[in-house]
C-alpha cells in the first residue's frame, strides 16, 4: 500500500487489514502517521515502511524488505500521490510538472512494475488497483499536471491489465471524485465550502475514504478475479453531470 499514512491509502489498509491480509504501509514524511494508521485494532501483522515512490531504488528496497518481513506481495493499491497545483500552463515550471508526473504516474509505474516482476518469478497470481481520479478525463483549469497524470495511470492500467492478463494478475483502476481526506482539507473545515462543492454532486454529499476502500478491497478478492482493465467510478454522479444546464 503505497500513501498508507492518510486518507485514501489509510483507509484501504485499515479495510484490507480488517479482511485477514498482512499490510505493507508504505508512507513518504509522515512515519508517525503511517504508524497511527499501524496502531488501528484490525491491523495485524504489518510493516511500516518510509518510501519514496518517485525512486526506483527506495521502491526496490521497500518491496525486498516487505518480502523478508512478510513475504512476497501479492496485492498492491497504488494511493501515492499529488493533489493539483492550481497553476495555468502558461505558468506552471517544469520541476511542478515533472513533481507530479513523479509522484503519481511513475511512482504508481515503478510499484506495478516491481510487483509483477516477484509474482511472475513466484509464478503466483496477484491484483493490483491504482487510485485514478475522474479528472483522467474531466479536466479543471490549472490542473494540466494532474490530470495528465491520472490520464496516464488510466492508460497504464490498462496497457498493464493486457500484459498480466496469462498470469492470472488482474489490474484495475479506481477513479473517485469529491471524497473527504486531507487533499479535500478546506472542505472537511468549512461547511459552507463544503457544501457549495457539494451542490454539484447528485448523490448530494462528498465520499468518505473508507467507500472507496471497500472498492479496492472488492476489486483484489477472489470475487472480482474476472475484472481487469476496468477503472470504476466512484463520485457519486458528479462525472455525469458534464453538460447540463446549458
């Protein structure tokens, strides 16, 4: 679980941790929230390890150190990642855009890949779910980085679903909307802000980062072993709502 020390990426480990699974809490800063996260009663045997997804040695060095302490990784949901900068193209730096390409592209890159690699040596099978966003399609204003990224994790997902297909590991992608978690902080804080942002979603209310868990641990159980290549929405309608009123 990569992005393990809050909101998104905490809930689902709290959520697979609850369905009997060993948890490898990857975190970036945050040690002691990934351990508070560690700390929860449904939490059982565990690894809390500091990651930076963005380095292809850290995440060779997380994945050998998860194989020592708990054996090899046969699950991974790829949480990591970077919120929109609010910055137009027109001004956004290079070192922004290549931040958030970093983060959330090719650090969800460099776990897959690690991942299929020990499960094909292993010649196991294994499930893998990416965190996306609806804003892979639906674009906003001074969000170019982020929403290339999560574009991109959509076409990786699939592209990867095709590849791992013959051994027997699915690979599917999430895409919520408005769900409540530090990225969200204003709108956890501010009612009316909230619930301003609130008006546009038809199911009348923001999501809750443990909706979205239980997704992702459906979509890695035996139940879902025919999905793959898919990216599930999560947003309560807000996607759908692209055209209307005018």
């Amino acid at each position: 679980m990569t992005g393990a020390e809050s909101g998104i990426g905490a809930a689902c480990a709290a959520e697979l941790a609850q369905s009997g699974a060993s948890v490898a809490l990857l975190y970036y800063r945050d040690r002691e929230a990934a351990e508070a996260v560690a700390a929860s009663p449904a939490v059982g045997r565990h690894a809390v390890i500091q990651a930076d997804v963005r380095s292809e040695s850290a995440i060779a060095e997380a994945f050998d150190r998860v194989a020592r302490d708990l054996g090899v990784a046969d699950i991974l949901i790829n949480s990591a990642g970077l919120n929109q900068s609010h910055t137009p193209v027109a001004d956004m730096t290079l070192d922004q855009w290549n931040r958030m390409l970093a983060t959330d592209l090719t650090g969800a890159f460099l776990a897959c890949r690690r991942l299929v690699r020990d499960l094909r040596d292993a010649k196991k099978p294994g499930a893998i779910v990416n965190i996306s966003s609806i804003h892979a399609s639906v674009a906003r204003a001074g969000a170019a980085d982020y929403d290339a990224a999560k574009a991109g994790l959509a076409s990786l997902t699939a592209t990867l679903a095709l590849e791992t297909a013959g051994l027997h590991i699915n690979v599917n992608a999430i895409a919520p909307g408005m769900i409540l978690t530090p990225m969200n902080g204003r709108a956890m804080t501010d009612d009316a802000y909230r619930s301003s942002l609130e008006a546009s979603i038809p199911w009348g209310r923001a999501g809750a980062p443990e909706e979205v868990a239980r997704l992702a641990c459906f979509l890695v159980s035996p139940a879902a072993e025919y999905i793959t290549g898919a990216t599930v929405t999560i947003d309560g309608g807000l996607s759908l709502v692209l055209g209307q009123g005018a």
